[in-house]
C-alpha cells in the first residue's frame, strides 16, 4: 500500500491551529491547551503522548465539541475538518458530524455504554441516526459489526447488555459503535489503559486492521509510550498544554530531541536492559493556574534548563526535515529575534 | 558472604546462601458463592488455588498475571487479610496460618502492605504525621517527641519535606500519597513489604521514582518485597525471581533472566510477546491469545490455560500438571515439559 508523506499534496483531514482551550476557574479561563497546531493527514495514526494533565484529553475533546458547557470553551485557533472549522459549527451540524465523520473511543468501555439499554439497542441507535435505513436493516448491520470486531455469538450478545460482557468485550462493542458508520477520523483516548496485557494487544490489532481496511485516521491518545511505539505513524509529544515535539514514529524513539521526550523514555523499564536506576523528572507539572506564561513550561524540571530558557518561550519549530521540537538547545534563529516574536 | 558488597553492584543478588523468609505451601484461597433463597453457599471461586513459593531474604518475588489471576488474593492471604482455606504460611519458620488474635497482631509487625490506590489508602480526616504514626502507636510504647522524630525521619527518608507532617492526604499528588503509603508500611520497620500494584495508577515519570525509592529502601532496610504487578516489564526491573499466575494457579516460576529469556509455559510466552515495547523497530509478530480468561469459578478441566492455549493438545483437558522444576530454579506446570 502506498503511503502518503506528509510532503505531499493532500488537504489534510483534520488541521488544527493555534488552538486555545480554556476552563473557567471563578471567573477567570485557564488555558489547558494553548497554541496547538498540527495536523492529521488521511489513513495515519497520530499519537498524542504526555502525562496526565498535559492537556491531550481536552484536546480530543475540543475537536469532538464536547467539552463541559460554561466551563470549557474553545477561545481561540481553528479546528479544520475537510476544510471546516468544527469550532464555528452550531450544535445541530456538529452533531451530523460527531459519530459519523468524527468518533470516539474512551478509556473506560463500562461508563462509556449506557447500562440499561441492550447491545444491539445502541448499535442501532448510531445507525438509526445517521443513515437512512429501516430498524430491521439497522440491527442486521449491527450484528454484522460485532461480527467484525471479533465478537463471538454476535446474534446472541446483539441482545445482551454490557454489564454481561468482559471489559475486551465491551471495548470490541465500543470499537463496533466508533466504526458503525466508517468514519474518517476516530479519535481513541487510552482505549487499551484499563485492560490486560494480553486483551490490549487484541485490541491494538484490531484497531490497526479497521483502520486499513477502513481507509481511516486514528488519533491515539495514550500515556503508553509502548503502545505508539506498536501502531502509530507519527507522535506528538505533549507537556503541560503544549507541543513539545512533533516527528514519525520511528525518528522519535530513535533520536528524541526534546529533554522531555528523552527523560520519558528513559523513565520506562525496559524489557531487554536491566539497571538499578531509572530516569526520573524532579517536580510535578505546573498547575492550570501558575502556568509560567514566559519561557518554556518545563524549565523548572527540565536537567538541561538554562537562564534563557524562564525568559524566551520556545516556539515549535522544525529542527531536521519532518522534526519539529520547542526547545531553545535547537533554536536556528538568535535568542534576541526570539524575544521581539514573542 | 559479604552483604554489603552484594547489596550494592548491579548483578543480581545471590539468592543461593540466603535463608527463607517466607514460605507458602498449597495454599487455597476460595471465596464462597451464595445464591438461591436461603443465600446458601452454591460453589467457591477458586481464587487461589494450590499454590507453593518460597521467598529468600532480601529478595524480591514479583508475581504477574491478568486481573482476576489471584495475585492479589495471594498478597492479601498472606497477610492474614483473608483466611486460606488449606495449606500453610510460614514465616521464618513460623506457621502462620492459624494463629489468631495476640499472637496474630505480634506477627503482623513483620509484614506491611503497600496499596494500588494511594488515593483510597490514606485516611482523609488523618494528618500525614497520624497516619505514619499510627502503627508505631499500635505496637510501641514511646513518648510523644520520640515518635514525631521517628515520623520526620520516616519522611525524610520517603523523599517527603518535614512540613508533610501537619498536612492531610488531599494535599499531595498521587506520587507524594505513594510515599507517604510507603512511609507508613515501613514504620515498624518490617521484614516482608508486599506492594500491591504500587505504581499502576501513577504517571510514568513518578512511577519511576517510587520504583528507584523502593529498591532503595529494600538496600537500605535489609527488606524482601513481594511485588504485585500486572506490567511485565516493571516487575522485571524490580524482581530477582517472577511467579506467573493463571487462573489461581502458578504456572511457572523462574528467576528474572530465565524467564523473560526463555520463557517456557505457552501462558508465559503469550504474555511476554503481548507487551507492546517501546520501539518501532520491534513491531514483530504476536502471540495473540484468543478469547478471555475463564471465569474462576468455574475454571476449565486439566489444565486451567488449556481453552486459550495454541499448544494445547487433547490430553490438556484432562490432566492438570503440576509445577516441576525442568532447569535449576525453573519451575513451569505444563505437560510439554
């Protein structure tokens, strides 16, 4: 199968830019994720990696327009979707959207599914709503795509309801449900994180198999550096409600540039390596509120840090071809044309 | 021997001159099932079922497994948390899996627990300073200014600042929780830790420092840890020796190299080729296991892998193999061996 470089020319399926998402605390909006920009080009996997709190769910949900209403609000930047910016659509177009172009997978398949209504009951709904067919149909259709995610029985369990079902199982169903109406994008938050070793592989194979079979994009947020290792094109590394770095699989694991990124990876035990001592990052990440709004975020944790680094804010920038970093160590431009940007 | 010239280098500790701490023979944890009207008990979950291992002192025994694979109930029987329902534990020696009330509570000063959740085990109405106190105020008998600079010290030595003492649980990330979680189980400085999934619910950078405090502290205070986890690749950082369970059941047990080199049970083997590893290069072909784990309250005949197994032969329904040693300090229970 011919890949697609990011070089080339196609209009990229979900771009997004300088995107700002704010929560209001009191009555003041605290940015959670400030000046993002990347794109999604059309049949990759895109991981978003970073630990808890570094924005990447709230990402995922201001593309989905899902955030909390009156406390989380998209104040800035562009969310393009085919050339649409998903952030200026009212709630009626956004919801012809959500679950048919864009869907979503989430960490927790039992709160995910509604524990009173049947399987079957909620695979239909999704088709029900988004395509013109009859309920007959629709619970055919249903049956057929347990049947591809690889559940057993599929006629039987169409009329189960989840709390009958193992946690693989119901994740299989919530996989079922994302691909009812063979989206462009799914967007997958931690969709291996509270299961077994043993089911997650399970999973991650059958995510990358509908994914070529479907011609789709996956944004896969995750924690698990292993699991962008396994099935993810390129990587976005995030720290604190900002980019950090941005590469392919393949170069990051191979030459991390940020110290972030590097310190992340060393943190991991390894399978092949034994050490008495794994990498460790001193402090905790800056709250919502004492963000430093100068400089780089991760100064105050950062081994390498330097005076400058409090002062100048680093900007995402492309350090080798296809390898974009935000860290003054890889600066092109001078320290005194970076503080007139700013 | 030299302990402490041991103690420090890279390789692994000798475990051959050390004596048992810690010696677990068929031991069965059930949980009855009631049902019915008369909320009688109609079968057992066979949580633990028939398991043996010895750990030797300053050694760390990790034991993985998928969830409901019994490792917990393992950790918690041991404790005296959960009553066994057959075999024994000894403790240096000492059977404990009778003893009761006084002589139950003098024992349990040996062995302390570190939990999953530091979230849900730390008491919320608790100051950090009470709740580290607490078991030394069980057990000793010590003026108020001692215990305080025994608490500090306690802290200090968990990576915590002194003024942790005054402040309560909610203050703390999760990290500095698991700290304090660990500062109290070594308050009355015990001989066997067992940490039960310490780090899963933490971020992978905190995780490690939790990791690299408890092999200090294990170096430090002469400890042997019993490590709880279900990532294989953390418990093969922290551990000398690895038990896998399966069902209640241990199917191979192997020191740390052995196993992951050549891991001989088909279990095993799925379960190492499942960790996703962190590198692209490395994307091989894997064992995928078909299906979920049996539920353990009616486990498979045989042997207990044998409905997921791609190895499994006709005899495998039939008889349950028991765990042989097939190299020095090897152990699997599979027929193939």
């Amino acid at each position: 199968m011919a890949r697609l470089t990011s070089g080339q020319k196609e209009t990229p399926l979900l771009e997004i830019k300088d995107l700002q998402t704010g929560f209001k605390i009191g009555k003041d909006y605290y940015n959670a994720v400030e000046k993002v920009s990347f794109r999604v080009d059309r049949r990759k996997i895109v991981g978003i990696v970073g630990e808890s709190g570094c924005g990447k769910s709230v990402m995922s949900l201001s593309v989905m327009q899902l955030l909390p209403k009156g406390i989380g609000k998209v104040r800035g930047g562009e969310i393009n979707f085919e050339g649409r910016d998903l952030s200026k659509l009212s709630e009626r177009e956004m919801n012809k959207i959500r679950g048919k172009d864009i869907s979503m997978i989430f960490q927790e398949p039992m709160t995910a599914l509604n524990p009173v209504f049947t399987i079957g009951y909620q695979l239909e709904e999704v088709l029900l709503n988004h395509e013109n067919i009859t309920k007959k149909e629709a619970r055919l259709k249903g049956i057929a795509l347990l049947k591809s995610v690889g559940i057993p029985r599929p006629e039987k369990i169409v009329d189960e309801y989840p709390h009958q079902l193992s946690g693989g199982m119901r994740q299989r169903v919530m996989i079922s449900m994302a691909i009812a109406c063979q989206p462009k994008l799914l967007i997958a938050d931690e969709p291996t994180t509270a299961l077994d070793v043993t089911v997650q592989a399970q999973i991650l194979e059958l995510l990358k198999d509908i994914q070529e079979v479907n011609d789709m994009s996956i944004i896969m947020i995750t924690h698990d550096l292993g699991v962008v290792a396994e099935i993810c094109d390129e990587v976005i590394v995030m720290y604190a409600g900002k980019i950090v770095e941005r590469t392919d699989v393949e170069t990051l694991f191979e030459s991390p540039k940020h110290p972030y990124t590097q310190l992340l990876m060393d943190a991991i035990p390894k399978m092949d390596e034994r050490k008495e001592k794994l990498a460790t990052i001193d402090g905790l990440v800056p709250s919502i509120k004492q963000m430093p709004q100068v400089g780089c975020r991760f100064a105050n944790r950062c081994p390498k840090a330097m005076p400058e680094c409090t002062v100048i804010t680093p900007q995402l920038e492309e350090d080798e071809a296809n390898h974009e970093v935000a860290c003054l160590l890889y600066k092109n431009s001078t320290p005194m044309e970076r503080v007139g940007q700013r | 021997m030299n302990i402490t010239a041991a103690s420090k280098g890279t390789q692994p500790k000798p475990i051959v001159e050390k004596e048992t701490l810690l010696d677990i023979r068929n031991l069965k944890t059930y949980y009855p099932v009631k049902g019915g009207f008369l909320k009688r008990t109609i079968g057992h979950v066979k949580a633990v079922d028939d398991i043996s291992f010895e750990i030797k002192k300053g050694e760390t025994l990790g034991l993985v497994g998928e969830s409901g694979c019994g490792k917990s109930t393992t950790g918690r029987t041991i404790l005296r948390l959960l009553k066994p329902t057959d075999g024994q534990i000894l403790f240096e020696g000492k059977d404990i899996t009778a003893i009761s009330g006084t002589e139950l509570r003098r024992a349990r000063q040996d062995f302390q627990m570190v939990f999953q959740d530091p979230y849900a085990s730390l008491n919320p109405t608790q100051s950090v300073g009470d709740i580290i106190s607490e078991p030394i105020r069980n057990y000793k008998k010590i003026s108020k200014k001692e215990l305080k600079s025994e608490v500090l010290d306690l802290l200090s030595r968990v990576g915590l600042p002194a003024e942790a003492y005054d402040k309560y649980g909610h203050e703390f990330s999760g990290g500095q929780r698991q700290r304090i979680g660990i500062a109290r189980a070594l308050a009355l400085k015990p001989k066997l830790i067992i940490a039960d999934e310490p780090v899963s619910a933490l971020d992978v950078s905190v995780q490690s420092q939790v990791l690299n405090l408890l092999k200090e502290l294990q170096d430090e205070f002469d400890l042997t840890y019993l490590f709880i986890a279900h990532d294989l690749s953390v418990v093969k950082h922290m551990s000398d020796r690895i038990g896998v369970m399966y069902l209640g059941n241990m199917v191979e047990i192997a020191t740390n190299d052995s196993l992951y080199e050549e891991p001989l049970h088909p279990y095993t083997q799925a379960l190492i080729s499942a960790i996703p590893e962190a590198d692209p290069k490395k994307r091989k072909k894997r064992i995928i296991l078909e299906g979920d784990v049996p539920s353990p309250q009616n486990p498979p005949s045989g042997c207990p892998f044998h409905t997921r197994c791609p190895m499994a032969k006709e005899e495998c329904s039939q008889i349950k193999p028991a765990l042989k040693e097939v190299k020095p300090g090897h152990h699997v229970a599979c027929i193939l061996y």
